[in-house]
C-alpha cells in the first residue's frame, strides 16, 4: 500500500517565451522534488491547483508517494 502527499508550489511567470505566451520558471519543483526524494518519497505527478481562465497554471500541487511504514 502506498501513502501520498502533496506540495503547493506557485507556477512563477517569467516574461515572455519565443513562440508567444509567458513561459514559467519551475526551479522551485526541481528543489522540492530533490528535497523530497532525500526524505524517502517518489516523484508521481502534478495537478493544476490554481488556474486562471486562460489556461495559465498559476499553483500546482507536487504529488509525492512512498511505501506505508506501517506495512
């Protein structure tokens, strides 16, 4: 059986890419995601926690999982 957490992280806007829009910086999931997997958890995914109308991610939700302890 597994066990699961999840971690907010903001999506930052960071001016514009080459082909239109705003691209995103996600160094922060990068620092998450190491921080976690020292602490003994897998990277499984991410959701959309805030979203604006057009589309833009502006939070997301790092899910992370792991054997149960207690198993």
């Amino acid at each position: 059986m597994l066990e699961y957490e999840f971690e907010r992280i903001a999506a930052g806007a960071e001016g514009y890419s080459l082909f239109g829009g705003v691209g995103f910086e996600m160094e922060a999931a990068r620092e998450v995601i190491l921080r976690r997997a020292a602490e003994g958890w897998r990277y499984a995914g991410w959701l959309p926690a805030r979203q604006r109308a057009t589309g833009h991610v502006e939070e997301m939700d790092l899910v992370f999982e792991r054997g149960r302890a207690d198993e």
